[in-house]
C-alpha cells in the first residue's frame, strides 16, 4: 500500500486480534451519546485513574511543568499536573462526543470567533493554512468548526489498522479530506486550489518529548509552516481551542495573516 494512501477497511479486521479494539470502540460509541454532565464526570475520575497508572505520561507532564512554571511551588506544581490529567481523561469524553455523538451534544456548549478572517481570504479564492496544537480539545474544535467552514486535515496513521480506519472515517464524515501528514504535495496543491487545511506541527513521539527541546521543535514548526504558506500562497492563521466552562468550549482565529519566519 503506498504511505499516501488513507487506511481502508480489510475483512481481517473481523479476526479474534481486533476484538478488543472493536470493544474499546463500543464503549467510545457509548460515551458519545451520554449525557455531558455524566460524561465529564467520568472524564474527571479517569484522569485519577492516569494519574496513578499512567506513569510515564505522568513523568513527562510533571518534568514539563518544572522546566515551564519553575515560579510555582512544589505543591503548586502538583495541583497543576493533576489538573492536567483531568483535562486528559476529559478529551477521552470529549473525543468520543466529536468524533461519534449528535452534534447536539456540542451545539449548545462553545463560542467561536474570528471565521470572518476565513470568509475573507476564501472570498479572494486564497486557501487558508489553519496552525492548531494537538490539545486535548483538538477533536471538539474540529468538530465545532465542521459546522461554519469545511476543512480538510492532515493526519498521523495510527500503528493499528482498524483504529486508523475508524478514526479518518469519523473526522472525514464532518470534515473534508484527510491527508496523510506526509503527503505535504497533496496540502500545498489543496490550499493553491483554495482549500481551508488545519495543520497541527506540534506533536512530537520521540525522545525529545521532554519539553528539553521544545524550543528547537517549535522553529521547525514554524519553518514548516513558512514554508506551506510561501509555497501556497496562502494566508495563515492560528486557530487554538480552549475550555470555558465545565462543558463548553472555545475556538478562536486571531485574524490577519499569520507571519512564520523561515529563516
């Protein structure tokens, strides 16, 4: 299969070695569609759950928060990680609401502001590169946005094949095309053809995950950038995504056109 190509659905995925996954993706199914003061709930108790099993995310998040926030005292910095595991058992919720539930379950809960500087750059025939992070809120602002702009996206093939299908297949079914992160012909010919393309540089899997680098990760990120925009044509913007209450959400682009050095 060529790296390009997006996940397709095999008969194999049927076999004994998927039955966890198909179970895994049950329950995600079913979160999807509780109710958000049940869920959040639930979201809450499985960040305690990572605090205490997860050990090795816990270590990155606390090392992070020291090398960040050295101002805050030890027991500060402790309320700040546990706050941070909440906030990932959380996404686990709301992915699942993104991703599977009715699109009720979001309609009621969020503000955006700025799709005027969108409007604008599309009405000149200009594709816009849209620059996000991988927060937990990623999966709901993509959902949120589905609903005023289509969008394609780029996407990072996970190791398993059923999930990788099943997860491009869901953000396909609100959004536009999902491009493989590799495939950066295929971006920059979307965005010359006026595409609006969220791209998200920031994730990172390897050694330098420890925040050590992040200095040296966030120049490459914004070289990557420059270099889409200079080859497009296009503007770019940023387009983050936060919480702003106990179930609601708020996504804003900063207008203008984004400026990223390349050099």
């Amino acid at each position: 299969m060529d790296k390009h190509t997006p996940p397709a659905f095999h008969p194999s995925f049927y076999g004994p070695r998927y039955w966890p996954t198909w179970i895994g993706l049950g329950f995600f199914h079913l979160l999807g569609y509780l109710p958000m003061s049940v869920s959040l709930v639930f979201g809450r108790v499985l960040g305690d759950l990572f605090y205490y099993v997860a050990g090795s995310r816990r270590h990155i998040a606390r090392v992070n928060i020291a090398h960040c926030f050295p101002e805050l005292s030890a027991n500060e910095q402790k309320t700040l990680l546990r706050k941070v595991m909440h906030s990932t058992g959380k996404s686990v919720v709301e992915t699942s609401v993104a991703l599977w539930g009715p699109e009720r379950q979001l309609k009621r809960r969020y503000s955006i502001v700025g799709l005027e500087h969108i409007h604008a750059a599309q009405a000149k025939g200009q594709g816009v590169l849209l620059v996000g992070c991988h927060f937990t809120t990623l999966d709901a602002a993509a959902r949120i946005l589905s609903f005023h702009v289509k969008y394609d996206m780029l996407y990072r093939k996970d190791p398993n094949p059923l999930l990788a299908y099943t997860l491009i297949s869901a953000r396909e079914s609100f959004a536009g095309t999902a491009i493989v992160r590799s495939d950066t012909r295929q971006l920059i010919k979307n965005l010359r053809h006026g595409h609006v393309v969220w791209y998200a540089p920031d994730q990172d899997f390897g050694p330098s995950r420890i925040a050590g680098r992040r200095g040296a990760r966030g120049r490459g990120a914004a070289h990557q950038c420059a270099a889409f925009i200079a080859q497009s044509g296009c503007p770019g913007d940023g387009a983050p995504a936060r919480h702003t209450g106990r179930s609601g959400w708020g996504v804003r682009g900063r207008g203008g056109e984004r400026r990223f050095s390349a050099g």
